[in-house]
C-alpha cells in the first residue's frame, strides 16, 4: 500500500522549491542586472577615454619653459571649451615646472593640428593644417593654416593656403624679412590630376604675406618635412615620392639650385637635418622589403657634405622589423637618435634610444 504524505508536509516541501526556483531566479537577475552595469560602465568608460582626446606633435624649448603644439579636443582644459568630437589646432604655453601657463586653441573649421611653432616678437606662430568647411570634413581633406598670436592668445593675422585638396605645413623658421615654411600640397588617394604640386616651400613677411613658393616631387606623395638655413639659402629635407629620400637647396629668393636623391628610402623620406660644422646629418629609414612575411625597414642615420653627397651612413633595425628614427640631436660631436622598432613577432617590439659617435 503506498504511504500517503501528509498535506502539510507537502505544501512545505512545495514552499521549499518555489523558494530555491525564486533565489535562483533572483541570483540570475542580479548577475545580469551587473553584467549589464559593467558593459555600460565600459562603454561610457571607453566613450569617455574616446572622447578626451590629446596629441602633442612637438615640445620646443623656450627661455623660461617650452611649449607644445598639436590638438584636442579640450574636454579637460582649464583655459579653454571643449570641443566635443572635433581635435583643434592647440598651442600650449608651460613654465620650467611643468606648470601650464597658457593654452591656445584655433577654432574655426573642423578637425586640425599645428605641427610646429616659433616664438617671434611679442608672441608665436604656428603652422599647421585644417578642415576648413564641412565638404573638407566629410573628405578629409586639409588646407595648411599659420596663425600668429600675441602673448595672450589674440590672434594677429591668420592664412590658409590650398594647392591642391591635401596640403599641409609641417615646419618653419624665422629668416630674414619674414619666415620659410616647408610642407606638401597632394591629392587625395581617389583623384588624380597634373597640376604641379608635392613637396613645399613657401616664404611669408612678416605679415603673413605669401612672397614665393616652389614644388618638387610627386604630387601624390612629395613632402618637406624639414629645412634649415645656410649662408646662401635653405635647405630642405623630404619625399620625392613614395620610395625616394630628397634633398633640395633653394637660394634667399626662393630659386631652385640643387638636389639629391636617395633611392629605396621610407615613405616618409627624410624626416629632420641638422648642420653639423661643415657637414649635414639626416635621419629617414632604408625600404628593404615589401613582403609582409619578411618586411624590413631599417632606421637610417646619414651624414652628408655640403652639396648633399652622402659620406656615410648608418643603419638600425633587424630581420622582419620595422624600424625608424623619430628624433634626434647632437651633442659633444655624438648623436642622439630616438625612435622604435617594431617587430613582426610583437613581444619583441620595443623603444629604443641609441646614440653614435
């Protein structure tokens, strides 16, 4: 004969198991409810990194501190408004404290950056690029931009000069009767055209008057990246094109007198020269190969006499490496190069800081 389970008994263990089913259900809730918290605390966590953005291209010493130049989009600026998703033009002013002191924002347009700045009389002037309106935005496509500020941010006078749809200044330096910029005015990977372009040079007065300008290179890829004075004119480092190092000389007025090239160089060319007694040392990178499974891309240390004939050079880098020189400077006749390899075995990725007598 079964045995009967008394009803009291019955509804216990039926009160028991909707209790058991009811933790369980409130556990899985909860762990939900936080996984949910975490992913939102993620994504406004990743909005937010995403959203307060800073680039320094450049530190320049100055005579009571040094001052940066690159973009933001100010979100945590004490000095100026935010942004929201646009990165502008930002000139920034620190003290021998590291204290910042001033900070400049360029405003109009959309996305910029200044790649460079002097101090001049009463100010500074930087060089840069922008999106001047918003079909520049929807095709990425920049105008190069130099501003002169007063001490206080004001603007004095202001240019943007467009060859063609892709154009930038990345460098300058105050001469007589006014300053040399260097850059590049190219298309856009999608067009194509014959118009004269490239690599850059320019002179302003000092009222920002356009005095002359002169092209070399491909009008794809040619770029200055660096010029210097010399006793009878400037010389100016870059890309020919996408494979060839260049160096150029122009005389004050602008005319055109030498060049050199330098074959199976980086896409960047030569980045920066500096004038060594009667010698010039650049930096750049040596294409060794294109081949994803076996690329090689050597940092380059060259010195060259005073018509651009190479004397000698020096390469960095390993097999199946990426390797290149950012900056560099010489101090007591030794030469200080910074700058990183990238390996394809990414462990093996690393700074390096290397000096060379």
């Amino acid at each position: 004969m079964k045995r009967k389970v008394p009803k009291t008994k019955q509804k216990k263990e039926t009160k028991k198991t909707k209790h058991i089913l009811k933790l369980i259900i409130i556990t899985i809730l909860v762990t939900l409810f936080l996984e949910f918290c975490y992913v939102i605390y993620k994504s406004i966590r990743e909005s937010v990194t995403a959203e307060g953005q800073e680039f320094n291209e450049k530190i320049i010493n100055s005579e009571n501190g040094y001052f940066v130049v690159g973009s933001s989009n100010f979100k945590y600026s004490t000095q100026n408004k935010k942004t929201g998703k646009y990165e502008k033009p930002r000139l920034a002013i620190y003290n021998e404290k590291d204290k910042l002191e001033k900070e400049f924002k360029y405003n109009d347009g959309y996305n910029g950056l200044f790649s460079d700045a002097i101090e001049i009389e009463n100010g500074y002037l930087a060089v840069g690029f922008y999106q001047k309106t918003r079909n520049a935005y929807n095709d990425n496509s920049m105008e190069a931009l130099i501003v002169s500020y007063d001490q206080d941010g004001k603007i004095i006078w202001e240019k943007s000069y467009a060859k063609l749809t892709n154009t930038k200044f990345k460098k300058i330096l105050a001469t007589e009767g006014g300053y040399i910029v260097v850059g590049s005015s190219n298309y856009q990977s999608t067009e194509a055209g014959e118009e004269e372009a490239g690599a850059l040079i320019l002179k302003y007065d000092e009222n920002g008057n356009r005095l002359w300008e002169e092209y070399y290179g491909d009008n794809k890829t040619g770029s200055y990246n660096d010029v210097i004075e010399v006793e009878d004119g400037y010389i100016a480092v870059g890309s020919k094109d996408g494979s060839t190092g260049l160096i150029a000389k122009y005389d004050k007025n602008g005319l055109f007198k030498w060049k050199k090239e330098f074959e199976n160089v980086g896409a960047n060319g030569l980045s920066k020269i500096i004038k060594q007694d009667d010698k010039f040392v650049v930096i750049g990178s040596f294409k060794k190969s294109t081949y994803v499974q076996n690329r090689t891309n050597t940092a380059l240390i060259a010195l060259l006499n005073t018509t651009g004939d190479l004397i000698k050079y020096v390469e960095f880098g390993e097999d199946q490496s990426v390797s290149q020189w950012n900056d560099f400077v010489i101090y007591n006749n030794t030469i200080y190069a910074v700058g990183v390899s990238s390996y394809i075995n990414e462990e093996r990725s690393k700074e390096e800081v290397t000096y060379y007598n």
